[in-house]
C-alpha cells in the first residue's frame, strides 16, 4: 500500500510513488510512499493558507487538546515507531527508541505552552495611554527537514508551529519519509481542521523549491546542508519572510591532561562514532593536549575494538549502518582525503560485510592531523574523526574555535577554571563539559553561531521567536 500525501484533510495518492529502503538490509523495502508533485506543493499552500484564519484563532485549549493527545500516542507507541525509524534510518533501536521519546515529550511541551501564552502591559511614555505586547502567529510555516533526525526534527518544528496558531506546509527528507507519514497521521486522527497541517513527500529540488518560490508561505524553518540552507535564504530574502536555518558542523571535543581519561574517552567515543556520526552536533574534531595525547589515542583504540557495528534492529548493535550508498561514497572519499592530506589513519575505516547487504562502515580514528586539513575544516557527516595534538588550553581553545561552524563544543577537564572558562569563549551555540558534544534536552535552546545557524533558536520557550510576530498597541484610556 502506497502511503499518500496530507492536503487540505485528504490523503491523495499522486501519480508516483518511491520506495523507503532499509539501510541495515537493502533488500528490506520499509514502504512506499506518494511522491508529490510542484503542483501538489502549491495545493498544499493554498490550503494552509485558507485554514490561517481559523487556526490563527482557535481556542488554546483545542490546541492543547489536539498537541497533547499526539504526545501521547507517539509515547505510547514508542517502540513500534522507534523500530520504523530505526528501520528507515539506520540508527540503533535503542536511539530510534529514545529519538521517538523526544518526539513525544516535545508535543507534551508545547502542549503546556499553548495554555502559557502570555503578553505584557506596559504604561505609555505619554499619560493616559496603556500599551500591550502581544505575540501573533506568523502564518504559513514552510518546513523542510533532514533525513538524520526523521521524527525529533519534524517534532520540533511542527509543535512550536501548531500551538502558536501559524498552519503548516511540511516536506521531510526523501530518504526516510516513514516517520514523517506516522506523526502527520497521528496529528490528523487527533483532530487537526483540514488544510492546518498539509504533508507533501518528494523531492527537495521540485516539493521544496515550490515551497521556497511560494509568495504565501510566511515564514520557513529548514535543517539541512550549508547548500540548501543557502537556498531557502536567498530564496526567503527574495519573499521578504522569515526563515530559520539550522545546517552543519565541525564540533570540537577538548581533552585536557588534566581530564578523567574514562569520561574523556565515553564522551569522546559517543560525540564522534554514535548515530554513525551522522549528528550535526558530532565531534570530528578531538583536540588534545600532549601530556595525555598517547593515552587517549591508546585508549581510544581499545574502546573502538570492542564497538558493535551491525543490523540497526540486531539486539547488542551500538552503531548501526550509514544512512545510504552516497553518504557512503562521501565518508569513505574523505578517509583517501585524510590519507592524503598526511594524517594517519590509526583505527578502522574499512567497510564490514554484515549477514545482509548495507551500508557497514568501521568507525574511522585518524592521528596526527592538522586543523588545516580538509578533515578538520569540512563536514564529513559520518563515523570519522581526527585527533589533533595541540601544546596547552590556551591552544586547544583557539583551534577549537578556528572554524566556520559553531554548533556544538566540548571539553574534558577536572579543572573549574579551564571549564568556565570554555564555557564563556567557546563560540558555539551549545557548550559541553564532560560531557559528549551530542545528546540535548527538549525544552531548553537549540542552534548555533556562525556558519552552523541563521535565525533565533528552536526548541523550549525560545521557539516562540520564530513562530510568532510582536504586536505593540496603544489604547487612549
Ligand atoms: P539537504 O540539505 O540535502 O536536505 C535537507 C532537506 O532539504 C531535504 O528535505 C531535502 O530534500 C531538501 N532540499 C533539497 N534541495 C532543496 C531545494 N532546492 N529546495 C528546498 N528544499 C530542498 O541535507 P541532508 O538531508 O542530506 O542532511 C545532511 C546535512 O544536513 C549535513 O550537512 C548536516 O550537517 C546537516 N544537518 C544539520 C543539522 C543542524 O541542526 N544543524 C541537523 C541535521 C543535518 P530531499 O529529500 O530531496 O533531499
């Protein structure tokens, strides 16, 4: 069975269709999906454009209603839909699992938020006058997703969306359209009005760049590559509308001599190799200074030895297969660059035959590299990383922050003033200590500087940036 598109309250079927394969097993085909045209797409904006009216003005206890039951449905099938995600994207079951969780403590947040909106009264600066800020919702909200996060992502964008009243035009990532399909389905049953939330699965450079041309999407919240990212901007710049981008990164992970070896190694392993490193908040970058470089490049080895690489779905797998052939073919390029470049190639790399056919790569540890490299400076999107040794912090902090990315950063130390100090002069927009560069809360600030970001945060309170507008009244008393 085809699973369709959502426009206007119907599912339509289209005249394609594409198939959702399992990274883990190729020959495993988790579904087939309607493919949407450039024509859907716009009937699908024309839709949310009629429902803004209505929506913009429901009462915020249908929101809550309607957000709150599909928390809870996505809770109560935790492990059904993390299998499918699991299934389509390759991460482990218990990441698939714990990904799903997110998705589902996330609609329970902005379900709580739609019964917190709130402005402010303020006295004029002239007498007699009372002013009020209030937040409206924007609009149309175009959003535009990647393939790495297929239910927290999606989950995080159409939340904050929903409850601050704006309507909703979604295209998910082609590669992994099964997640996408199960919460929009969620969302309907729960009683969205037709035309508030429209699903259009398809291709980025014909559903999404109808959306990016579309004069009546108001705003548009992408996550994705640095490529695209610059699209939806020009593109939003053209429309004079919002829009809020969220694309890559070349995280550092510090390792001071001073560090705990074990945390530092942990939270080393878990930032570089976890989700196969497919994580925009990935270290591939291990900074590490000279007194406990050979100790943690020996340590390190061992802990790769022992790392379980198989079937997603396989019980004791803890990194499962990269995503597709093409993400593949650009890991592995970049372990001939690194090669190349004069880097040693000191652990893994090397791709696994497994008991099916997938895409089974060995996580990559290379030593000995510079921050000039390509390896340092562009982002891979894959399990390998590079340790590069540096004299003391003052040098690990500038290498650290010698990069056009500034999503997430990290430091392993047991010393109070390295770690506030990192804490202030990381310019990033997360900052980790002790901890791995990856793995964030649901309800505090998401989102970086730099090269890694555009636009205010996503999740939590700061979302309501976005997705809504400020009004200021005066009123005569
Ligand atoms: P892409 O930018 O290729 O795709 C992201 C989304 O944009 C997909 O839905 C894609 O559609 C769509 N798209 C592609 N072309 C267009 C277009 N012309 N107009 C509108 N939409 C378009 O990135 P990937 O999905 O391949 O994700 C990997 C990259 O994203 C990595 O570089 C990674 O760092 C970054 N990323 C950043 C995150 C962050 O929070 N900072 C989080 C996750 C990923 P289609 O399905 O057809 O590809």
């Amino acid at each position: 069975m085809v699973q369709k598109n959502l426009i206007d309250g119907e599912w339509i079927a289209g005249s394609e269709a594409f198939r959702n394969i399992n990274p883990s097993d190729t020959n495993d085909v988790v579904g087939e999906y309607a493919r949407a045209s450039a024509e859907d797409a716009r009937a699908a904006i024309a839709a949310a454009k009629a429902a803004f009216p209505a929506w913009s003005r429901s009462g915020i206890l249908e929101r809550h209603a309607i957000l709150r039951k599909t928390a809870d449905e996505i809770l109560a099938r935790k492990d059904e839909l993390g299998k499918l995600l699991s299934r389509e994207e390759g991460k482990t079951l218990a990441e698939g699992i714990g990904e799903t969780v997110r998705a589902g403590q996330i609609f329970d947040f902005f379900a709580g938020e739609c019964l917190r909106l709130a402005g402010e009264v303020l006295p004029s600066a002239r007498p007699n006058i009372g002013v009020e800020i209030t937040r409206e919702p924007v609009g149309v909200v175009g959003i535009i997703t990647p393939w790495n996060f297929p239910i927290a992502i999606p989950a995080w964008k159409i939340a904050p969306a929903l409850c601050y009243g704006n309507t909703v035009v979604f295209k998910p990532a082609e590669l992994v359209p099964g997640s996408s399909w199960a919460i929009v389905d969620i969302l309907h049953r729960a009683g969205l009005p037709k035309g508030v939330l429209n699903l259009v699965m398809g291709k980025g450079s014909v559903v999404g760049q109808a959306m990016l041309d579309s004069p009546d999407i108001h705003a548009i919240t992408f996550t994705g590559s640095t490529g695209t990212g610059k699209r939806v901007a020009l593109a939003s710049v053209e429309h004079n509308r919002k829009y809020q981008l969220e694309m890559g990164g070349k995280n550092p992970f510090v390792v001071l001599d001073d560090a705990d070896l074990n945390v530092a190694v942990e939270a080393a392993v878990n930032s570089a190799f976890f989700s196969t490193g497919q994580r925009c908040t990935a270290s591939s970058r291990l900074i590490v200074t000279e007194g406990i470089h050979d100790r943690f490049v020996a340590a390190m080895g061992e802990r790769m030895k022992g790392l379980v690489i198989d079937d997603a779905l396989k019980a004791g797998t803890q990194i499962g297969p990269v995503v597709d052939e093409s993400q593949l073919n650009q890991d592995t390029d970049y372990i001939a660059i690194g090669r190349q470049e004069g880097a040693k190639l000191a652990f893994g790399g090397e791709l696994l035959k497994r008991d099916t056919p997938g895409f089974y790569l060995q996580p990559a540890l290379f030593t000995e590299a510079t921050n000039a490299m390509r390896i340092s400076r562009e982002e891979i999107f894959g399990p390998v990383a590079s340790v590069i040794r540096v004299k003391d912090y003052d040098e690990a902090l500038t290498v650290a922050n010698d990069t056009p990315f500034g999503l997430s950063s990290g430091i392993a130390t047991t010393s109070l003033k390295h770690a506030t100090h990192f804490k202030r002069n990381a310019e990033a927009g997360m900052v980790m200590v002790n901890l791995p560069t990856a793995g964030v809360d649901f309800h505090v600030p998401f989102g970086g500087r730099k090269g890694s970001s555009h636009g205010s945060r996503e999740q939590g309170r700061y979302a309501a940036e976005f997705y809504t507008t400020v009004k200021t009244a005066y009123t005569l008393a």
